[in-house]
C-alpha cells in the first residue's frame, strides 16, 4: 500500500536568486514519479515590445531585459545586426584582438567590446560566488552570516564586483542599463584619464581574482559528477565572448545562423518558462560549459594556475561550477588590464552603417551562457519580428533533470526540509538570473 503525504515549506524571501518559483516532487515506490519546477512569473513580452523599432535602438531597449547582463544583451543585438548589414572588419568577430595592433576603428571597436563585456563577466560572476554559492557550500543560509566567518573573502569579491562595475561605465556611461553602446560601435570614447584610472583598478584587482581561484578550488565542494551536454560559443582563436559559432561536446559545430534548426524551446504545462532542448534533448550552457569546451583558449596565465592547483577540465560536475566563474573572473581581469594598457584614442567612436531587409541573427555569451538574438527587419531597418533566447530558458530542462539526479542520490525518504534545502542549492548554482527564475521555493512533496 502506497502512502501519499504532502506538505508545503516556504522559505523565507531572500536576495540570492531573483524570481519566483517552486518545486513539486512525487514519489512513488521510493521513485520520483513527477518532478516539475513551477514558475509562474507572469510573460515579459519583450520580444513584442521591439517589434514596430528601429534597429538602431535595439541596444537600448535589450539592456532593460537585466539588470545584471545588460552587456550581453546589447552585445547579442548588435552582433546580429551588424551581421546582416555586413559591417567592416570594426564587427568582424574571427579577428583576434591581440592579433593586429591597436590602430583603427576596426580594431579599436572590437577591444572596447571585449572590455565592456569583461566588466560583465566580472561584476556578475563575483556576485554570484560570494552570495550565491559560497554559503551553499560553506553552510551558511546567507552571505551575511558567512561574513562573520569569511569577511576578508566577502569584502574582496565585493571589490572585484566594483571594479567590473567600473568597466561597464567606463563604455556603458553607467554600469545598470548603460547607453554607451550602440549598432557600428559605441556612443562615444572614454578620456585617457578615465582609462588611466580603470587600467590602474585593473593592476590592483590582479591579485585578488588569483586569490579568488584559489579560494574556490579549495572549497569543500560535493563530488556529484553526471551526464550533460556541454555547449557554448567557439572562437578561432579567442576565449568566446562574442563568436559566430555554437558547438557541443556532442560534436555539432553550427554557425550562429543555424541555431533554430538545433536548438528548440518548448512551453510545459507547469512553466511559463520555456525549455530549451538540443535535438530533442537538455543541454547545459554557462561558464562550467565554456571552461570545457574552451579551456585551449584561456590566458596561458589562468591555464598554468589551474595546472599549480591541480583543477582539471572538462568536468560534468556541476559543484565545479564555482570553481569555472573564478576562472573566467581571472580571465577577464587579466584581459581588461591588458586591453587597458594599450589604448589609443578613436574619434569617431562608431562607423555608420547602412540598412538593409533580412533576417539579423547574433550570439554572445553572457555570464550564464549562450544569449541568442534574432530580427526580422524590413527596408527600413524597422522590426518586425524579434526573437530572444536567454541562458536561463536554455537550462531549465537540465536543471530538472539535476534536480531528480540530486534528489533521488540524498535518498527520497530523507526528511523534506533536507530536500527542500539541497533542491535550492542546485537551482542556485546555475545562478538562473531572469524574472522567471526561482527567488524562493515551495517544495511539495507528494509520496
């Protein structure tokens, strides 16, 4: 005879994941029989609101999407847009931007670009490690208690987030939906004077994202190796921020412009977030998948400290995923000075282009993973369609399938508040970061 119980835990609203959502579990015969993460965040619309705009004002209306990775929306629009008016060599994304100096507009547009999207990378990884995952795996409930612990740490990943905010300014005018960007380039250039003193920040926090690595490769973190699907962007020669092709460790190599033959997004019954499936199948993107597929295209510097440390990539542990964003901090951090050191003055800072009818599509990666953008434009260069596909979207199928792996591996008798806890720490390792993500969770339990 099968006894069915259910009980509701809530946990109390805390700033660690934005949304809301819940988790419900149904087991039968010591076996999960249902397992649906709930998310009821009413439909932002974005992809209508752009619809009837022109394409000049894409970077603008894309960077209110999030708060936290505006970059990457403006630097998925652009991309596609200038894509689809084949702009110079200024967007050309094969060119490797240590591979020519730093003269022209070509070369100047492209650095700045990698900057900018470096100060997201930063500031959104930062936050993440420090109030996110280290108390997870430290057992803390929340940042503020692993202060009393951990405050040196806390204090310098608050500083490493400043500083990525800084860089973000430095182009963006300011760090929360910046406006500096724009379709061609950027609005304006930034002073010598406010480079010299980013470029001197970017010596100073050197140190402390080595130490950063550091630190979270010696976290007390589970050994939970699955099977996952690793896919991100693949760049010539680059660590991947803004590519023209999507590859997997399933062996697809695609060019951004394939993506839909791929890649689908279905509605499920229990969502109004959509899953994204690889041929019918979850897959994961973000920066554990980035490491492992372009761990040949990191720093030689982040390649010989990971060697020190003896961290090994690639890795199907998802725990390694906090170990992965230091690694892309450093990378960043180590990027941004060296860009910094070598920065020519540009006026203008953005070459005109001229509209054409198509369809523009564009990728980039931002913190969380693969950000695809596709416009539907016509003559005028007037949307008239838009299609918008975020990380968090492309992972939620895999974050269910973690969360049954996880759930069933604790043991499905175990008491609910041990489920409901360790059900929090994997959503919140994949650091969801859209409205519908989860932000505290309803665990219903029916056995």
């Amino acid at each position: 005879m099968t006894e069915s119980s259910s009980r509701r835990i809530e946990v109390p609203i805390l700033a660690r994941v934005e949304g809301e959502g819940g988790l419900e579990v149904s087991i039968r015969d010591d076996r999960i029989a249902h397992l649906a993460l709930r998310i009821f965040e009413p439909p932002r619309l974005f992809e209508q609101f752009l619809v009837g705009h022109h394409y000049s004002e894409i970077p603008d209306l894309v960077a209110r999407i999030c708060g936290i990775c505006p970059v990457a929306y403006q630097m998925s629009g652009v991309s596609a847009i200038e894509r689809l008016f084949a702009a110079d060599a200024a967007t050309d994304q094969n060119s490797h931007q240590h591979s020519q100096p730093n003269t022209g507009l070509a070369a100047w547009v492209r650095r700045m670009r990698r900057l900018f999207y470096c100060g997201e990378w930063i500031q959104s990884h930062a936050l993440h490690i420090h109030l996110l995952a280290a108390p997870d795996f430290l057992g803390f409930d929340s940042a503020i208690a692993m202060a009393a612990r951990h405050g040196d740490e806390l204090r310098r990943g608050l500083a490493l987030q400043a500083f990525g905010n800084r860089i973000i300014a430095l182009l963006g005018a300011r760090s929360v939906h910046p406006v500096g960007a724009r379709v061609g380039g950027f609005w304006r250039r930034p002073a010598l004077s406010e480079i010299a003193t980013v470029k001197a920040e970017a010596e100073r926090a050197l140190p402390a994202a080595e130490a950063l690595l550091r630190w979270t490769a010696a976290l007390p973190l589970p050994q939970q190796p699955q099977h996952f699907n690793c896919v991100s962007l693949r760049h010539p020669l680059e660590y991947p921020m803004m590519a023209e092709r999507i590859v997997a460790e399933s062996g697809l190599d695609i060019s951004v412009d394939d993506f839909e033959a791929h890649f689908s997004e279905h509605q499920v019954p229990h969502s109004t977030a959509l899953h994204g499936l690889l041929e019918g199948e979850p897959y994961l993107v973000g920066p554990l998948a980035r490491v492992n597929l372009n761990q040949d295209r990191l720093h030689p510097h982040v390649q010989a400290l990971l060697a020190e440390l003896g961290v090994e990539f690639p890795s199907h542990d998802m725990a390694q995923s906090v170990i992965a964003r230091a690694v892309e901090i450093l990378q960043a951090v180590l990027e941004a000075a060296e860009i910094l050191a070598n920065v020519a003055p540009q006026t203008p800072a953005y070459a005109e282009l001229a509209p054409r009818a198509g369809i523009a599509r564009g990728a980039s990666e931002a913190p969380r993973g693969l950000l695809w953008h596709r416009y539907d434009l016509d003559a005028d260069g007037r949307i008239q369609q838009a299609r918008i596909v975020p990380p968090t979207s492309q992972n939620q199928a895999r974050i269910e399938a973690d969360l049954a792996q996880t759930l069933t591996r604790i043991g499905l008798n175990a008491d609910a508040d041990r489920l409901r806890q360790a059900g929090e720490q994997v959503i919140r390792n994949y650091d969801p970061c859209i409205s519908c993500a989860t932000h505290f969770l309803r665990l219903t339990l029916n056995r």
